[in-house]
C-alpha cells in the first residue's frame, strides 16, 4: 500500500498581550501545525521551524 | 509520497473549515491538555468578528478583525493550545502553540496572567500547504 499523505494546515497569529501590573506589552509570532506528528514535534521541542517566537517586548 | 492539491482545492477546504465557524465564535487560548473533544482551561478568549474568515486566497484565509479580551482569565500555566471554536464552544481548530520548538527561546513560556489584555492583530488559516 503506497503511503499517500496530504499536505498539512496551519494556523500563524501575532498577538500582543498587555500586561496589567506593568502595561508593558509584549508581542509574539506563533505558528502550529495541525497535523498530529508535528504537533508532538511542537510539544517536543524537536521543530525547530514552528512555535511560538517571541517578536518584541 | 505526499498529495499535492490544486489551489482550487486548498481554497474549498479552508474556506469549509471557517465556514464551520459560524456567527460570534471565538479564539481561545488555552492550556496544556486540550483536546477538540475536551478543551483544557482558558487563558484568554478572543471575539471574532461575526464573519470570522475572509474568502480563501491560495489556500488560507484571513481573519476579520478580532477583539481584544481586556481582562483575561489567566492561569499560572503556559498557553499551550489555540483553538478557534464556535459561539457554542465547539473546537473547529485547534493547534498547538508550544514555545519549545521556537529558534528564540521562550523561558517558561507563554504566560497570560489575570486581567492582562490579549490582542490578536494577524491570524491566518490554512487547510491544506501547497
């Protein structure tokens, strides 16, 4: 049986968060997979492509 | 051996998947242990717009303008998981966001504390790569 595989989807955001004791915002690139091998990647540490990254303070 | 899909084809599947959506759902982002099934606790919830997603373009979709959660619940766990969910609380998607695998390292994490304010300014969905 041939190992057909479809390409995988994704989800990327950027969002700031505002912290409420400081009102320092903070601001992050996150991308994730949907597909369950890279979420274990994700979750792992081992992709070193896709997370969370953090773009400012 | 991969599946490659016509544009025509991604676009059909991303813009059934936001159509799932429905009117008023919701981003949530969420702890670790989530699954579509059972969701994990909130950290913050983000309202999106009553049109969640633009049309499809080359296989991803746009969000509409998303309000910001001004007092987020918070919890003193990382955010692990994002979830875009119906107004019901359905989970349509979810994925994980673990800072982990990050080229810059996130030192424990993506954290929302109680009443921070969360804003998401970008937010794209795609079904199916190229």
């Amino acid at each position: 049986m041939n190992d057909l595989k479809g390409t995988i989807g994704e989800l990327t955001m950027t969002i700031q968060v505002t912290r409420k004791e400081t009102g320092k915002v903070e601001e992050f690139k996150l991308t994730g997979f949907l597909d369950a091998d890279q979420l274990k990647e994700l979750q792992n540490g081992s992709n070193t492509l896709n997370g969370g990254e953090e773009c400012g303070n | 051996m991969a599946v490659t899909h016509s544009t025509a084809a991604r676009n059909a599947a991303t813009d059934a998947v936001t159509a799932l959506i429905g009117a008023s759902g919701n981003l949530v982002f969420r702890i670790t242990g989530s699954t579509v099934a059972s969701p994990s606790a909130a950290a913050a919830t983000l309202p999106l717009s009553a049109t969640a997603f633009g049309a499809s373009s080359s296989g991803t979709a746009t969000a509409n303008p998303i309000t910001s959660d001004t007092n987020a619940a918070g919890n003193a766990s990382a955010v692990a998981f994002a979830t875009i969910q119906t107004s019901g609380g359905t989970v349509v998607i979810q994925c994980a966001v673990a800072a982990s695998g990050s080229d810059i390292n996130m030192t424990g994490g993506l954290t929302v504390a109680s009443g921070d304010t969360v804003s998401c300014s970008s937010l794209t969905y795609t079904a199916l790569s190229a």
